[in-house]
C-alpha cells in the first residue's frame, strides 16, 4: 500500500508571510510535510507531488503567486492531485485572473483568496477555531511585513501587540528568513517553532543570525548606491551584494526619488535574470499586472501586487524590459 501522510503544506520561504501561513496550517492540522519554495520552485515541487505514490489527505499552497506563464500547468497540476483524492486548499493575495478562478475552482480546488489582506491574516481568520490565541501573532507578523498592516482585518490583529515588540520580532525573523534561503532546514526549523506557539527570538540561533546580516546589510549600503541608475520613472540596479533582492529593492526605491525601483541578479541555470520590483505609494499603475504582462510578452514571467512584484526575465531581454516598464510606470 502507498504511504499516506495526512496534511502537507507548501508555502513561499522567502518571506516572512509564507513561513508564518506555514507555521498556521501545521498547528490547525499538524501538518506532518512542510514544503518550501519560491516562485521558480513552485511548478517542479508541484509536479512531484502530483507524480508521487504517496497518499495525501489534505494539501495546502500558501502565498505563491501565479504568472501567465504557470498558471495553467498550476491549475492542471492541482487538479490532478485532487484526482488522487486529496482536498486541496490554495490560499493566497496575489492578483489572480478570473479564467485561474475558474479553473481552480472547476478542479475542486478550495480557493481562500483576497487582494485586501496578506496571506497569514486570510489563513488565520479562515482557520481560527483551529488555532490557539498565540497565532494571532503569527498573522500580525506577516502583515507587518507584507506592508498590510492597515488593511480591515490585519488593522485589528497588530494593535493586539506592544508594536516595538512586534517590529522586532517579525524584522528579525525577516532577517533570519532572508540569511537562510539556502538552508531549508533551518528555516522548517523556523516554521516548526512558530506552529508550537513560540515566537523568533525563541528560533536557536536566530538572533545572532539575524545580527550578523543587519550588519551585512549596513555593509553594502555604499555598494549599492553607487549601481543605482535612475530613468525617467524607474530606477535600477544589479543585485551584487549577498543580501535578499527585496531589500536591495526597498533601498533602491527609497535612495532614488522615483515612482518604482528594480534591482535584477543573472541565474546562469536557467539563462536568465530573477528581477524584484517595488513601487512607491505614489507609482500610479498596479505593477503585478503589468509586469506579468510585459515579462510574458518577452518570453519570461512575473507578476504579483501593486506595489511589489518580481520576474523571471530572460537573459537577452532584460534591457527591454526595462525600458517598457519605464515607459509605462507613472
């Protein structure tokens, strides 16, 4: 007979609202296998599961965004596992068009979606019964991070918590979470002490961890202004300092003065660049679609929020891309 393993989770590790949407699911449903994965993952780890001899009962994707260019083989993929008789559950805030809403639905995918609220904040209040009080602080976290602390639910989720308190620890966990992204271990480590109702500076090491790569950070700040090349409505710079491209991206965007930023690092396996996108409050376009639009049309992928997204672009592209996005940002 196949092994059977009752509740999976697969969620985004590299940031702070996928791991704690992680850290949810495994303590409503004690979730034996805790997967991780970024976005260029997400279509492999899927295709293994769906081709495995396992039994899964019930399966969770947490905080993974859809592109033009997977959205299909996603939803055929997800409908495939719930061919194996696995309820599957997508739960996410990224920008979905309705033609995926359809189809995820029509495979019996239950979808768990808003725009309007982080992923973690949608887990918690979907499975609150399920959940001691101590989650709460979970979803907190991932707002705070996500930038969506002021969104309706999460506006009544952080106020529950002195905010010094909570800045420190989603921050350091964010740190911890950005300085491991090669070691997966580590970080299921991370999810599994956050589903016991313990909190980052309870994570061994973490704090130390997340010392040394504030320090890191404080580092490369002269090296990353001097990359900065700032267009009429778009600033850019290569990623060549060892930090997380979100945070690169977040100092471009604030040293530069314009509407959006983007900062961009070659992945030589698979020809092509890994670029992160940030907006200002004052970018006027809802820079998820658009990228998804232009990285699709040159052959790559994208996609995301209004304010944050990433791409996929391919090697020999990456200046057009640049220049339409510039174009089209205001």
């Amino acid at each position: 007979m196949p092994e059977e393993i009752s509740t999976v989770v697969m969620s985004h590790k590299e940031d702070v609202d996928g791991l704690a949407s992680a850290a949810l699911a495994k303590s409503a449903f004690n979730a034996q296998t805790v997967i991780l994965s970024d976005y260029p993952s997400l279509i492999p780890k899927l295709e293994k599961l769906a081709n495995s001899e396992k039994k899964i009962d019930n399966m969770f994707v947490c905080d993974l965004g859809l592109s033009k260019k997977n959205e299909q083989r996603f939803v055929e993929l997800l409908a495939k596992i719930v061919s194996h008789g696995t309820k599957v559950t997508y739960v996410d805030h990224h920008d979905i068009g309705k033609e995926t809403i359809a189809g995820l639905k029509k495979a019996g995918v239950t979808l768990v979606h808003t725009v309007k609220e982080c992923t973690s904040v949608q887990m918690y209040r979907k499975y609150k019964k399920k959940l001691p009080e101590a989650a709460t602080f979970l979803a907190a976290m991932g707002a705070l991070t996500d930038y969506m602390e002021k969104k309706p639910a999460a506006a009544k989720l952080v106020p529950r918590y002195d905010r010094q308190f909570l800045m420190l620890e989603a921050t350091s966990l964010s740190y911890m979470i950005s300085a491991s992204q090669r070691d997966e271990d580590f970080l299921i480590k991370v999810v599994d002490t956050l589903s016991k109702g313990k909190y980052p500076h309870d994570v061994k090491g973490g704090f130390e961890l997340a010392e040394r790569y504030a320090k890191k950070v404080a580092n490369a700040v002269d090296s990353i202004r001097s990359g900065i090349v700032k267009l009429d409505n778009v600033a850019h710079a290569p990623s060549t300092v060892d930090l997380s491209s979100s945070m690169v991206v977040n100092f471009v965007l604030g040293s530069s003065g314009k509407p959006a930023a983007m900062v961009y690092k070659l992945k030589e396996d698979i020809g092509s660049y890994v670029v992160s996108i940030r907006g200002s409050k004052g970018c006027k376009v809802h820079l998820g679609r658009l990228v998804n639009d232009v990285a699709s049309r040159l052959g790559g992928s994208g996609g995301g929020h209004d304010k944050a997204c990433g791409a996929v672009i391919p090697r020999d592209k990456l200046d057009d891309f640049i220049r339409v996005l510039d174009s089209k940002v205001s």
